[in-house]
C-alpha cells in the first residue's frame, strides 16, 4: 500500500498539473461569458430600472457626485451577483454592462461592493 505522502510526491513531480498559471496565462472564455459589471457615467440616465429589475437585489442605488450635481447611480455588490444579465438588458441607455472580467478576489465580502466611480 502506497502512502499518502507518496502519492502527494508522485502527483506533484510526474503528473500534469490541472490548474492555469494564474494570471499569466489567462483562460479562454467563450462569447456568452458574463463578468464584472461596467457602468458609464456620463451615458447613465439614473432611472433605477437596473436596481429595480435585479432578482437578488445585488444592485442599489446610491448619490454620486458629478459636474451636473449629486445623481443616483448603481451600486454592485459583486457577491451577491447571479450574471442573469437583466439589467445589461432593462437600461435604457445602454450604460451598464457586462464585460468579460473574472478577478474577484477579497479577503472580505464587503470589498465586492463597488460604487459607481469604480464600474467603469
């Protein structure tokens, strides 16, 4: 019978190894990938339909200080994000969408919340 420390030692220095090389070698992703929300700012009409259509209530609507004054924009709280996609479809503008940016890492959920400033 083999030892788990062989086995762990023959994995490691004769099998191929099942991960990418994170970042430096990025993974293909097909066409219909949804990712990290992207907002423009200056296209946003702050209609509330994307907050208001959100099934997980992922989005709110918080002021924004812009040269034409306060304005309420989109808020995302990326943990709480299922990529349906609905509010990419529900904007009336076209300012908020979904691009192909997987990196989400955070030692705490609190910073997955990104206020508008930091979607574009």
């Amino acid at each position: 019978m083999i030892s788990p420390l062989a086995k762990t030692l023959k994995a490691a220095l004769l099998e191929k190894r099942y991960t990418t090389e994170f970042p430096e070698h990025r993974e293909s992703l097909p066409d219909s990938y949804r990712g990290r929300l992207r907002l423009d700012m200056d296209t946003c009409i702050n209609c509330s339909a994307c907050a208001i259509i959100c099934p997980n209530n992922t989005i709110t609507m918080v002021k924004v200080l812009t040269d034409k004054g306060d304005k309420l924009m989109p808020q995302v709280g990326h943990e709480r994000c299922l990529f349906c996609a609905l509010c990419e479809e529900v904007c009336p503008p076209k300012c908020l969408t979904l691009t192909k940016s997987y990196d989400y890492e955070a030692y705490d959920k609190r910073d997955l919340v990104t206020r508008p400033e930091e979607l574009e």
